[in-house]
C-alpha cells in the first residue's frame, strides 16, 4: 500500500515529521511522544477498558480509535501505533503475557536450544493480520503520518531470557557470553520475525517505522558491537522500503549513539540524559535526531516544563533534522494538558529558511 506522505511532493501531502526525518527544510519542529497512544489520557482508559493491551491491540478498530486519541487531543506531528513490541512472539505462540505494572511476562523463559523449536516465522496475514488491517484503517482516517514499531532483536531476547523486565539482565549476558551459537541462533530467528513485522506494517500503509532497543544501553559498548549491533543493522537494512524513515531509540545508549546510527537509521532516538547537543557533536549533521524531555518533568509545575523545553529546542539551534519528543514514554500519571501545552509551545517555534537553498 502507498502511503501519501511518502510521495508529498506529488499529493501535495506535506508533513514537518517527514520533513524532519529527511533532515529537510519545513517551518515549524514536529513533535509526538512516546507512549502517547493512551496511558495518561482520560478517553483510552475508557475504551481500553480491563482486558490485556494485546487483547486491546487484536481488535483493529478499537486499536485505530485508540491511536488517533492523542492526534485528536495534543494535534502531534505523528501517529504510533497501538501496540507492543511482544505482539509478534506473542502471536507464534511462545508463551507470553503482559501484565499490568509489569511488563512482559514469560510463562516458560528461553534456556537452551531446545527453546528455539518455539520460534518459527512470523506470517504476518496469519498470525498478526489484525496489525495490518489496523494500520490500514489509520491510513484512511489518520491525517499525520502513522508510525509502525518493533522491538529490536536484543530487547526481545532479554524478555524471552530473563522471563520479565530486568535492569540487571544477568541469565542474557550468561548466554550471551557463555552460548555464541545459541545466541546466534537466537538473534537470527527474532531477527526474521521483527523483519516480518516491519515489512508487513510498512506494506500496509506506515509512514516510518521506529526500532525500540530499549536496554542496549545495559550492555558494555563493546558487547554491543560485537553481539546486538549486526542483528539491528540487519533488521533496518532489510527494510523493502527505503523511502520509509527509519527510527532507532534506546535508553543509555550515549557511548554507543555512532552505532545506534550506523545500524541504518534516518533518525536516532535520544533518551533524556543526552543533550542535543551533545548527541549532534557525536553523530553530525546528516542523521535526524529524536528527543528528548525528560517525562517526570512533565510532573512538574507548568514553569519547570515550560523551561526544559525551550532548552531543548535552544541546544538544538534550529537543526531542520530534529523531532521533538520525550527521553522515553508519558507516565502514566500525567496531566493530558501539560502535554498539549508542550506541543503548542513547540509548534511555536518557528524554523529559519534553509541559507544552503
């Protein structure tokens, strides 16, 4: 499926995100935010109802209404879709759930080889076909570009390993270190999967796609070369689309932001210890950057938020190539009206023409 934003030129279609993924000119900095698809908004919990959000994800229109809840609210630049990076794993039946304050649950962790007769292929139109039949209604209805996502082979792995979230990670580096050809093995298959995935959401009408590797930064740099980077570099090398922006975020990632951006990404998601700066020093002009309030700011007396803000957009310096957004998702406990006045002091920001022409 074409998507418009993709050819703007032609349809007269234009939108600032796009814009700023190419590193083109545009008049105002695009902003959306992770995790905006629900959490803090009155009108998700209400249709999210109690049931599992991979149940909420398998209903296309549900999961359409609900991505088009902060488009309407905060007027952001872009739509994610309502979903989760388990969803494709979910689906081939390895056995996960997601439990509510939690996260990823595995009912039975990955151990040994034998655990790899549990992965097989992902076929999108069997196993995940309500994911394309969603982002094909958002094709129709969504008036900004709409941003399809997957969890990078390393973050994914992490859960299937350590059987929920881990900050300390301790049984995947074991096998990372200790079981090269398990692992390879490992990365390979979920490597496919999220390839699949990403494939199938960009035929069906995604404007970009964004990569979570959420805890590459939980790794030593140079493990991270050596075993995470050539499966991600893989995944956003097999893209059938290149003219689709390809998104690349984790947390903690400043040592390793080069490699981030060498795995083939268009633009690189910075969390909020990273200045922009100091992100732009480190991979130049060319890539976009994406990033980066700190979400517990949004916590904050309106004054606070108002200040974060504006140094952000100051460290950036006008840089066409920079989508406004958090370090990482909206708390659930925030004040859906922070987040409005966020984006209508970004949008107020007006960028220079373009001296180079």
């Amino acid at each position: 499926m074409e998507n418009s934003f993709l050819s703007a030129d032609e349809t007269g279609k234009k939108s600032d995100f796009i814009s700023a993924c190419r590193n083109e000119q545009h008049s105002r900095v695009p902003v959306w935010f992770m995790r905006q698809a629900g959490r803090s908004l009155p009108e998700y919990k209400k249709i999210r109802g109690t049931g599992s959000i991979l149940e909420a994800a398998s209903d296309p229109e549900r999961a359409a209404e609900i991505t088009l809840q902060p488009v309407e609210r905060y007027g952001v630049d872009a739509a994610i879709l309502f979903s989760d990076i388990m969803v494709p794993v979910h689906s081939i039946g390895f056995g996960i759930e997601i439990q509510p304050g939690i996260g990823p649950v595995v009912e039975n962790p990955f151990e040994s080889t034998e655990d790899l007769k549990r992965l097989r292929k992902l076929e999108p139109e069997i196993d995940v076909p309500y994911v394309g039949e969603t982002i094909k209604i958002l094709s129709q209805e969504c008036p900004v570009p709409v941003i399809g996502f997957a969890g990078a082979p390393f973050t994914v792995a992490s859960y299937l390993i350590e059987g929920k979230p881990s900050r300390s990670l301790e049984k995947t580096k074991a096998l990372m270190e200790q079981e090269s050809e398990i692992w390879d093995s490992l990365m390979n298959q979920l490597s496919d999967i999220t390839i699949s995935s990403l494939n199938h959401q960009i035929e069906s009408g995604a404007s970009a796609i964004q990569l979570f590797d959420s805890w590459a930064g939980l790794i030593e740099p140079e493990i991270y070369e050596q075993k995470v980077f050539p499966y991600s570099k893989r995944v956003l090398s097999s893209i059938n689309n290149s003219r689709v922006p390809k998104i690349h975020f984790g947390v903690g990632t400043q040592p390793i932001l080069h490699l981030i951006a060498a795995a083939g990404a268009d633009v690189v998601g910075i969390d909020s210890n990273t200045p922009i700066d100091t992100a732009r020093a480190k991979l130049g002009n060319e890539i976009a950057i994406q990033g980066n309030l700190d979400p517990e700011i949004c916590l904050q007396p309106i004054e606070i938020v108002e200040k974060a803000v504006s140094e952000i957009l100051t460290l950036n310096n006008n840089n066409f190539g920079h989508i406004f957004n958090l370090g990482h998702g909206v708390l659930p406990d925030t004040d859906p009206g922070v987040l409005s006045h966020v984006v209508e002091m970004v949008h107020s920001h007006k960028l220079p023409e373009r001296k180079d022409g």
